[in-house]
C-alpha cells in the first residue's frame, strides 16, 4: 500500500494512479487517513464484488438504510449479509436505554 498527502496529490495525480495500478494509495488529510484510492481496472466486476458489501455494510450502520435494503445492494442474501454485519462487529440488533426496561416488561409475558 501507498500513502501521499493531498498536497502531493495535487501537485502530481498521475503519480498516485500509477501507484494505484499497483497497490491502493491510502490519502493522508494531515496526519489522518482522509481516503483511499483504488485502481478499477478491466476486471471491475470482481472489484465492484468486494465493494457492494462494504459500502452497504456501512449505510446500515450509519441508519441510511434498512437491514433488507443493504443486503439487496450488497448482493448477499440476507443471511450471509447478517454474517458479513456481524465480521465487521456491527450490531444487527440496537440496543438503547430502553431495551432493558422492555425486556423486562417482556419476561412477565414469556
């Protein structure tokens, strides 16, 4: 893997995308990690594989979208998707400060 800065970046472009051809080239902001440059060559489709499940990994977790929705743009069925959810330490399930407290009131009914 490559790193360069976004002045770098700015100042030669080619440079990083031939380095992508090679490897990802991670974009430094500062001193933190700000993106990732990846190079979509001929075999896209395998590339497009390995990034559906992320991104819709991470819509999921950030509430965009739904559990179905995220795992129909994943293109996993529901349940690898949930595995894939819970390899990532992504809870299927939120818990708040109201879970307790209803399942509480549950148990009485079970």
């Amino acid at each position: 893997m490559y790193a360069t800065n976004v002045r770098e970046l700015k100042k030669n472009p080619s440079l990083a995308l031939r380095q992508a051809k090679d490897a990802p080239v991670l974009i430094l902001k500062g001193d933190e990690p700000d993106a990732l440059l990846i190079h979509l060559d001929e075999n896209l489709s395998k590339t497009e594989t390995g990034l559906r499940p992320a991104l819709a990994a991470n819509l999921y977790k950030e509430g965009v979208m739904s559990l179905g929705k995220a795992s129909k743009l994943s293109g996993l069925a529901m349940s690898d998707f949930i595995r894939h959810l819970g390899s990532l330490g992504i809870e299927i399930v939120k818990v708040d400060e109201t879970t307790a407290h209803e399942t509480k009131d549950l148990s009485v009914w079970l």
